[in-house]
C-alpha cells in the first residue's frame, strides 16, 4: 500500500526489452533521485508514476524492476526516457499524509486544461468512461501516483455517451516536488480511484441484484 504523497522524482534511464517477443514486458533502470535506498531490499514494492513495481536489483542509487506487458498495456509513462514520481511501500509507522493507495492502476485519463488561476493550476482530466461514478467533489483521486482532492466533477451527456471531466487545484508544492508540471493538454495519465469507492460500488451492485 502507498499514501499518494510523491517522496522523490526519479529518471527512467533506460527501457531493456525483456525475452519473449512482442508479448515480453520491459527492465526499467531508474535513477531514484532523491529517494533514499538503504532501506529497501529485493522483492520490494516502489510505486513508479502510481504503478506498483517490485523492485528485482538495486544499488547505492538506482533500481530495476520488471514491467510486464500488461502493465504497459494498462499504464503509460513506463517505457520511455522520462522523470516519474517515486514512492516505496507504506508502513505502519508511518503518517497517512494522503489517502490509501494500491498502486494499481484503474485507467487512463486525459489531460484537457492545465493553466495557472493565481499562485496555484488547475488540472482538468477526462476520466475513462467507467471511472466515472468512482468521481465525487471532495473524493480523492490518484493522477500519476500522487494523492489529490477532486474539487470539482462534471458529466457531459449520458449513457454510453457520458463524458466525465473532473477538476484539481495544484498548490505550488505539488507542482515543485512532482512531475505533474510537465503536463500538457492531451497527454494521458495514470488514474487509480479511491480504494472505499470502489467497495461501496461493489457492495451496492451487488445488493441491488439482489444477491445480497
């Protein structure tokens, strides 16, 4: 489990196919920046841009980990020569300054306005079709695996026809300590929702079917 709170921007320094052919993933050597090494051991779990990766070499300031094609499929950011925000694993022990994160990735949004309103920018992403109903004011949302408050959420249509777009403010910390000020309009990102979300949505479903 993660918290969503970024503690290092690292540096994808090279993309090594792995074997398998067009169905084999990739090895990512990642310059860990500023994230502190030490403490990690082989087998770990570091969330790279808000995917859960387990770390498989490491040394005084670096680490690898293997992607598998599925994750590729389902993420972007993690096969090209780029910077990406970095977390390891929570511990008990420590402070929950975000919300409670699993690291899997649930879709990919779309950046649609990213302009500066004061000291702070705000960030509007269109959410995949079926993230949707996981969206509230106030709710959390994870964008590129940093934890951040939904301020506001519209629908646009309905049905299949939905387009959900929903608004974030970025204080300049964020932007300072996060590579989210490298967004622009058009460009996808990595959205896993809120954990409770997604069981009250199971649990409702699954009620109202009348299998509970």
């Amino acid at each position: 489990m993660f918290t969503g709170i970024v503690a290092a921007v690292g540096k994808i320094a090279s993309v090594t196919p792995l074997e398998g052919g067009s169905f084999a993933g990739v090895r990512l050597d990642i310059h860990a920046g500023g994230l502190p090494l030490a403490d990690v051991a082989l087998g770990d779990s570091i969330a790279i841009n808000g995917a859960c990766m387990t770390v498989v070499e490491k040394d005084e300031s670096s680490f690898r980990v293997d992607v598998s094609r599925e994750s590729l499929n389902c993420t972007v950011g993690l096969d090209t020569l780029t910077e990406v925000n970095l977390e390891k694993a929570l511990t008990l022990s420590e402070r929950l300054g975000g919300h409670l994160v699993s690291g899997h990735v649930d879709g990919l949004g779309v950046v649609r306005k990213f302009e500066p309103v004061g000291e702070s920018w705000e960030l509007v992403i269109e959410a995949p079709h079926d993230l949707a109903k996981f969206l509230a004011f106030k709710g959390s949302i994870v964008v590129n695996g940093v934890s951040l408050t939904v301020n506001r959420v519209t629908d646009i249509g309905a049905g299949a026809d939905l387009v959900c777009q929903f608004s974030i403010n970025l204080i300049p910390h964020t932007i300072a300590m996060t590579t989210l000020k490298h967004l622009v309009v058009g460009v996808q990102v990595n959205l896993e929702i809120d954990l409770i979300a997604r069981y009250v949505e199971r649990m409702v479903s699954v009620g109202a079917a009348g299998k509970l």
